[in-house]
C-alpha cells in the first residue's frame, strides 16, 4: 500500500491514475512481477504482486518513484508525494491470497464511493 503524505490526493484526475497503471505495467518487465490486483483510490493505493525476480521493495520504489517524479513535474510541485515507504505484507497461502484479494477489490463499497462491485471498475 503507498498512502499520499498527511492523507494528500494523489490521483488528481483519469490521467493520473493511466500515468499510475502504465508505470506498474511498464516496471513489470524490469522487476519481474505479477499484478494480481490493485485499487487506486484517491489518496491511496493498493497491489497484489507476486514477486518474482526482484523484491517487493524494489518494485515499489521504482514505480512510486517514477510515478512521483512525473506527478510533481505536471502538478508543477516538488517535494514528497507518499507518506514514508510502503507498507507490505506477506501472502502465504491460498486463503489469506483470497482474503486480501477481496479486501482490494471491496474496497471502493467499504469506503462508501460505490454502491455495488460492478460499478468499482474504474477504480480497481
């Protein structure tokens, strides 16, 4: 999870979110991992990756990095965009995959920013 610093927006608009999935996909080939599932909320970020080559840490760091380097230049800002590294956890067995895999997925209904899963699309 990457979390905006003091809870600050870090999706300001569609093309924010599109620069955010295209930085995760593109670093895929250089890390070596597996998206299972995401979440962009407006401050906040969930992933699901299964590792591979590389570490967790390395893959987050490359796209929060890369995606805070263009956020900052098209915002005309400087300066920290998330709050403190990002925080993981490990997913060893099939149950709990499935556990965080839903939690993900509901999370725009548990927020209260949709009424039903169908309509979470555009977030997750």
């Amino acid at each position: 999870m990457l979390r905006g610093i003091n809870r600050q927006i870090i999706f300001e608009d569609d093309e924010d979110r599109e620069m955010f999935t295209g930085t995760a996909n593109a670093s895929r080939g250089e890390n070596n991992y597996r998206v299972y599932a995401y979440c962009l909320m407006d401050n906040y970020v969930h992933l699901l990756l299964h590792e591979r080559d590389d570490s967790v840490s390395t893959a987050g760091k490359r796209i929060a990095s890369r995606y805070v380097y263009w956020f900052n230049k098209k915002h005309d800002r400087n300066g920290h965009l998330f709050q403190g590294r990002f925080k993981s956890e490990v997913v060893e067995d099939d149950r709990y995959f499935l556990t965080v895999l839903r939690y993900i997925h509901q999370n725009p209904l548990m927020a209260g920013l949709a009424g039903d899963i169908d309509s979470c699309r555009d977030r997750a």
